[in-house]
C-alpha cells in the first residue's frame, strides 16, 4: 500500500470514529449545557481554557518530535516519558497559584477551584502523549480511534447524570476526568509501551530543540484559548463565555475532518519533506478535501440550529445561533490552511508559522477586545471573521519555502459553502454559488476519485 493510499485508509478510521464521537459529543454536551445553564458551563469552559493552554504549553512538543523524527529509539521514548512526567509535577505545583491568577482577573465565581481540579487531573495528558506517538508513527488509527471513541463514552455516561442530579460545573468536570484517566490507560495497552525513566542530554537536546521550537508556535496559537475565558468573560461575565464557548465545541465538532487532516499530514508529509513538488500537490490535494469536508457538515448543521438550540436548550442559549455562522466560516478558511502550516512545521520553519500565529492572536485578542465590549458576546465571532486576514501571511511563508499551490478549486469550494453558511441572514440566493458548485461535473469526478481511493480495493 502506497503512502497517499495508507494516509487515506488511516483517515477513513478517523473519519469513522470522529463521526461516531461527534454523534456522542453533541449529544452529551446538549444533556450536560441543558441541565447546568451557560453561567455553570462558563465556570468549566473558562477553565478549560486556561487549563488546556498550560498543559499544551508543557507539552515542550515531544510527542511531536517522536512523531516526526526519522529514526527513534526505544531510549528516545524513555526519554520523552521522564520529561513529561517532571512536567506534570510541575503543573500540579502551579495549579493553585494559576486557578487564583484567573478568578482574581475574570471575577468568575467557581473558576479557581475548576481550574485547579482541571490541571491536577489533566496532567495525565503528558505522559500519555509518548505511547500515542507510538501508535500515530505506525499510523495505528483504527486503535487511536477506538481509545478516543471510549473516552467519549466514559464522558457522556459519568457526565450526564451527575448534570442531572445538580452538580453544576463539576458534572462535566467529572466527566471529563473519567475521560482522561481511561483514554491514558488505553493509550499504553494498545501501544505497547513500558514506560521508563531516562535521562541523556545527548537524546534530550535535540528534542527539545525541535520540540521547543515548534511549540513556540503552537503555544501562541493556543493562546485563543484564553481569549473566551478571559477577554469575553471579564467584559460579558460567565454566561457569555458559555454561549460562546458552545458554539465554539459545535463548530470544532463539526469540523473533526479538518483535525483529522491535519493529525495525518505530519507524518505523511514528513515522509516526503525532500521533494518540494510532492509537498506542494499534496498541499493542493489537502485544501480541497479540508474544505469540502468541514463546510458540508456545517451547511448540515446550519439548517437544524435553530431548532436544536432554541428547542433542545431554551432560549437562554439562543446567541449561539447567531455566533455558529462567524465561527464555522472562520473554521472553512482555517480548514483552507492548515497544510500549509503542517508543510512549513515538517520543514523546520517553525517561525514562520509562529509569525502567521502571532499576528491571528493580535488581530483576534484586539478584535474581541473591542468588538465585544461594544456588541456583546456575537462581537467574538466578528473578531474570528477579522483574524481571517492574517492567512495571508500563510501563503507568503508556503510560497518563499516551498511553492505556490493552485488555490482555483479550493477557493471556489469554499466561497461556496461559506456563502451558504450565510442563508438564515442573505436568504435563499446565498445558495446559489454552491448549487452550481455541486452540479458541475468536475465536481463529482474529484469526489468519486476520493471514494474509490477510501474504499476500493488496495
């Protein structure tokens, strides 16, 4: 089986699994947000925010150096686990000090002890990134999917009933423990790794070296992250961070295809990170798909939103309707993207995604900043919209380094779809670019070559 073949038939494992979890996921965070309200659901989002920026800012990009280094060793993945586990402790150390720092900045009632319990018990996720290293080099994805997919699982049976019987913000925190404690486990049954402490600066130097570097750039990404808990929640109290931050989960829900794509471009791409023209068609050949993928299922969803959150939820919830349009095409135009950056990450360019990140982060924060205070929570998905004009920077860095891809087929099918997105406010009309994008025969040769790839015979 060639690599673009294994890639695909890894991705038809994760799309299998992404699809079973979203059903899962939606379902789950609908039960939980109906039960507790936005002002509880703002307490665990706020702290899931500045919970998961701090533990992928210890992360040092390890597992991403296990994952992309050409050759490893068994000392290389020891090495990896010592690391993480020292980070780990160290967050603990730290959870009490940082859970203060943003009740104190935020003034959200509950934030403190939610963001602790979140650090504490995500510190698990560390370690577990050595042996999902191990099974994403093999492209092991039908064991990724079935580790992810009972994570759901444990969340949605633990969360949900304690939603239900009143516990408030600490019923999906519940969950969410219980989710990450057996996602570990599974993690190191299936991959079969032994941890073992190892420590050599000739194996830790090179790692970090890439590692800190490519975190870099990650870190300032994930800094949107804190932008809800802590710019939307200061200016527009707790239950506007848990409007905002359930349309943000629908929309990353939604769009676990883009994830998914960008998940397998690393190794993929890194195997041929050497022939320019190879990286260049697979970028070109990722863009479409990206974009085709995510907008179909936001269309889907566009058309029920109104009657899942207004009915399922109550009214208290209806300015995530008005949000979802903003972020899902924010998302489209990420989705267009995102293998630029994977290309430019195998490359070693870190710093040039960093600069793309940086200016997203400063456009986004000042944006929010501003929108906000004067329009309330919607004001987030119009600083999203705005930030969309640093990807412009994305396709300077992809052009200096490696090429210029062909954007024609990629940006016709996400003009389409994100006009579409736009129908509840621009009327039927805003369909017609898509309509004519699905019946052009084009169309359903590129799609029908997907499908025999996925599904034929190898």
């Amino acid at each position: 089986m060639g690599l673009r073949e294994k890639v695909l038939r890894g991705a038809l494992y994760l799309v299998l699994r992404q699809a079973a979890g979203t059903i899962l996921g939606v379902l789950s965070v609908f039960l939980v947000t109906r039960a507790i309200g936005p002002g509880a659901y703002g307490v665990y989002a706020a702290a899931q925010g500045v919970g998961q920026f701090v533990l992928q800012l210890a992360q040092l990009g390890v597992g991403m150096y296990l994952i992309r280094a050409k050759e490893v060793t068994e000392d290389d993945f020891h090495q990896g686990f010592t690391a993480m586990a020292l980070m780990g402790a160290v967050i603990i150390f730290l959870s009490y000090p940082l859970g203060t720092l943003v009740h104190h900045f935020t003034g959200i009632e509950g934030v403190e002890l939610a963001t602790l319990l979140v650090l504490v018990f995500g510190a698990v996720q560390l370690v577990a990134c050595v042996p999902l290293a191990t099974l994403e080099r093999k492209f092991e994805y039908r064991r990724i999917a079935l580790v992810e997919l009972s994570g759901q699982a444990i969340f949605l049976v633990i969360a949900v009933p304690l939603a239900w019987h009143g516990m408030g913000w600490l019923a999906p925190l519940a969950g969410w423990v219980a989710q990450q404690g057996l996602t570990s486990i599974l993690y190191y049954i299936f991959s079969g790794y032994r941890p073992r402490l190892k420590w050599d600066r000739r194996i830790l130097s090179p790692m970090l070296s890439y590692g800190v570097g490519y975190s870099v750039s990650i870190w300032i990404w994930q800094l949107h992250w804190l932008v809800n808990p802590l710019i939307v929640g200061r200016l527009a109290g707790a239950e506007a961070v848990g409007r905002v931050a359930l349309a943000i989960r629908i929309v990353e829900s939604l769009s676990f295809l883009k994830g998914i794509g960008w998940r397998l471009s690393i190794p993929a791409l890194a195997h041929i990170q050497n022939r320019r023209e190879s990286l260049i068609a697979a970028v070109e050949e990722g863009m479409v798909l990206q974009v085709v993928a995510s907008g179909s299922t936001f269309l889907a969803f566009s058309f029920a939103a109104p009657w899942i959150v207004g009915t399922l939820l109550g009214g208290e919830w209806d300015g995530v309707v008005s949000i979802y349009p903003l972020l899902a095409v924010a998302t489209l135009a990420n989705s267009l993207f995102a293998l630029h950056s994977s290309a430019l990450y195998v490359i070693e360019k870190n710093m040039e995604v960093s600069r793309f990140h940086a200016v997203h982060l400063a456009i986004l924060g000042a944006g929010a900043w501003l929108l906000v205070g004067e329009f309330g929570e919607i004001g987030y998905g119009w600083a999203e919209m705005a930030a969309m004009g640093s990807y412009v920077l994305l396709h300077w860095s992809l052009m200096r380094w490696i090429g210029c891809p062909n954007y024609r087929k990629s940006f016709v099918a996400g003009g389409a779809f994100g006009g579409a997105l736009f129908w509840p406010h621009l009327g039927i009309l805003s369909m017609c670019p898509l309509a004519a994008w699905i019946a052009f025969p084009g169309t359903w040769r590129i799609l029908l070559g997907y499908a025999r790839l996925l599904f034929g015979k190898t």
